[in-house]
C-alpha cells in the first residue's frame, strides 16, 4: 500500500522512535506554532493533501486541534486521522486515559519533549470545553470565560515522558513542582501506522466531510456533504 503521512512536528521524536522497528517511512512535518491559527492550518493542511496524486490513503496525523482538520476535503484519496482532540490523548496512548487525566479541568496544561523551551499554553483550545463554548457562544467569549475562570496559567503542567533523550534535562530546567510527570504511551501512534482494527482512527472519503463531537469517545464523525 502506498500512502502519505502528513503530521504535526509535535510527533517527530515519537514517530522516529517506532521506525526504529517499524518500516520507515518519510513524514511531512508542519510546525507546531500553526496551532495558533487553526483556519490557516487548515488550509496549509488542504494545499498538502491536494498536492498528492498518487497514494492509496493519506494519512494526516493531527487531531481536531482547534477545529482545524474539519475543513478538509478528500478530493479522489481516503485521508485517515486519529478521532483525538489534540496531541495530549495521543502522546497517552488513548482518549481514556486523556479522558482520565483531563475532564473536568480545562485550564490544565501539558508539555512535552517536541515542545521544546516553549511556555505556550496549546491545550486550552483544544479541551472538549473550550470548544463547546467557542461554538455556542463565539471564540472571542470563550476566551473571556476561561481568563475570568482559570486565569492562564496553571500549574503544574503535565509532562508527558518517555524516557527519550533531552527529556530529563526539559524537566529539571523547570522549578520542582512545576511539573506533574506521566508516562506517555506509543500505542496510538504504532496502530495507527500498522492500521490495527483496534486504531483510533477514522476514514474521510470522498463526498464526505467531518463534524466535531466534543465529546472525550467518539470526538469526531464523517457525514455526506450536504
């Protein structure tokens, strides 16, 4: 089967890791500041995707992230992405445990190796909670609300780990406590690539196009274009 992979740079080090006893295979990198303006991501992402002719499937490794991958169309080739909200749920393995870890706590933040000295605060966004209210009540208000309930910054920030290189040297140039360490999970990303019948995935054809959920299950759902 022949495909392309187009993903967020948050995943490099992690999808790196699996080719070391995967078939490798080249991966498209967006960067992740694009996050900051999802409309733009998408249509970044949707030039990427019409740019490919032949490919049996591409696969965009990106989750709902702000709204940013509803947009996309499949013109002639299936694209296949993860049903996840944002990053955090894949680098832990399962919406569950995301579900565990997150719920009910929106301001919550997450860190990770791929982020490098960055203080950006990408979850925010991307919780099932903001989202509700942003589409109900407009992006501009969500925000409001979430500074007057949260404030911005939360600590402590989720660290992501798994045991790579520059990871232990990213947690101890942080204060202690500023950190909550959890250990992260490839299980999402290796079924993904080896297309298990367990992956959390799910396949946009042509004539279709996908609706956001928001919930921390089914996240996401293709239908006919109207």
């Amino acid at each position: 089967m022949k495909r392309t992979i187009i993903a967020c740079e948050v995943f490099r080090p992690y999808l790196e890791e699996l080719f070391k006893t995967l078939p490798k295979e080249e991966v498209d990198y967006l960067e992740i500041k694009q996050h900051d303006h999802p409309d733009i991501l998408a249509s970044h992402l949707q030039e990427k995707i019409d740019a490919v002719k032949e490919a049996d499937e591409i696969l965009v490794i990106y989750g709902l992230c702000g709204n940013s991958i509803l947009p996309l169309r499949s013109r002639s080739i299936p694209i296949r992405v993860l049903r996840v909200h944002d990053c955090a749920a894949v680098l832990l393995g399962s919406n569950k445990a995301y579900k565990d870890r997150f719920e009910g706590k929106p301001n919550k933040r997450y860190h990770c190796l791929s982020y490098g000295k960055s203080t950006e605060d990408y979850f925010g966004h991307t919780s099932p909670e903001y989202r509700r209210i942003a589409d109900e009540y407009g992006e501009d208000n969500a925000d409001y609300v979430f500074e007057m309930m949260y404030g911005k910054f939360s600590t402590p920030v989720t660290y992501i780990r798994f045991h790579l290189e520059g990871e232990e040297e990213q947690i101890s140039s942080r204060e202690e406590g500023y950190y909550s360490i959890v250990e992260g999970s490839l299980d999402m990303l290796e079924k993904l690539l080896k297309k298990d019948p367990d992956s959390t995935d799910l396949t946009l054809n042509p004539g279709e196009r996908f609706v956001g959920i928001y919930d921390y299950d089914q996240i996401l759902k293709t239908v006919k274009n109207d």
